[in-house]
C-alpha cells in the first residue's frame, strides 16, 4: 500500500465519521429542536390571540368614554372607583378577566401598560378622570405591545424618537 492510497483511505475513512456523526447529531437534535419552533410559534399565536382579545376590549371601553360628555364620563369613572354601579363596570370586570387569563402568556412591559390602564380606570381622581388620559394609557399599550412583537422594524410609525 503507497502513501498516497493510505492518505485517501483515511481521508475517507475521516470524511465518513464526520458525516455519520453529522446524522447522528440530526437524528438526536433535530426532533427536540422541531419541538421548541413548535412551543414558540403555539406561544406566540396564543399571545396575538391574548392581545387583539384585550385591545379589542380596550377600544370598547375608550369608544364609550368618548361617547360621554365629559361630565358623565367624570361621574362613571368615579362610580367605578367608588365600587358603585358604573356604565364601565362590565367592560371592566370583561377586560380584568381577560388579562386574568392570559396573565403569564403576556410580555412584562405590556403586563405593565394593561395594568396602568386599568388602575387608572379603578382610581379615584381628586381632580377628575379625563378622558384623553384614558386615552393616552391605552396608547402606552399599544406601544408596548409594538415594542415586544417588534413591529417597529417591519411597520414604522414615522415618529422620530430622537426628538423626545
């Protein structure tokens, strides 16, 4: 046997491990990590189900506080604080539930919007609810909601951030 033969039979020899460690590596992996793209894309469809659930319940509850003159829409809002029958008490109670149920499907920050509309929704105001505050919080969560599915990448608003 030359040199030049013993040098391609273990070149091939080499070549042939690597490609049976290759499809060892495939068999073993691949089905985990089909599995885990799998759990992602289920957590992620059920986490746009989550938030078209609770903005379409946000756009209720802001579509009704428009309708409202601003004083009714002051008393109602006071009512609801004060734990009396209010107009916003079932879009409320709907909208709590909802975030209730998808409470750990749903990213921190926009835990945290939900929860800053509704406590504004739930707290009494010395100087009275406004409604554009209302408003104002809702649009915190539809930021932050942007911000954890980054949509800003794909859909930009147009805003120049470097002003604020």
């Amino acid at each position: 046997m030359t040199v030049t033969t013993s040098v391609a039979a273990v070149g091939l020899l080499a070549i042939g491990a690597s490609l049976a460690a290759a499809v060892f590596w495939l068999y073993d992996r691949a089905p985990t990590f089909a599995r885990e793209q799998v759990k992602t894309h289920h957590l992620t469809a059920e986490r746009l189900r989550a938030y078209r659930e609770i903005m379409d319940l946000v756009v209720s509850v802001n579509r009704h506080g428009v309708e409202l003159s601003e004083r009714h829409f002051e008393d109602q809002m006071e009512r609801l604080a004060m734990g009396n029958e209010s107009d916003f008490e079932e879009p409320y109670e709907e909208l709590t539930a909802t975030y209730q149920t998808y409470y750990y499907v749903i990213e921190p920050g926009v835990r945290e919007a939900i929860s800053d509309y509704l406590d504004y929704l739930k707290t009494y105001h010395d100087g009275g609810a406004e409604v554009g505050k209302l408003l104002s919080k809702s649009g915190g969560i539809v930021a932050a909601m942007r911000e954890e599915l980054e949509l800003e990448s794909i859909f930009p608003t147009g805003r120049d951030d470097s002003s604020e």
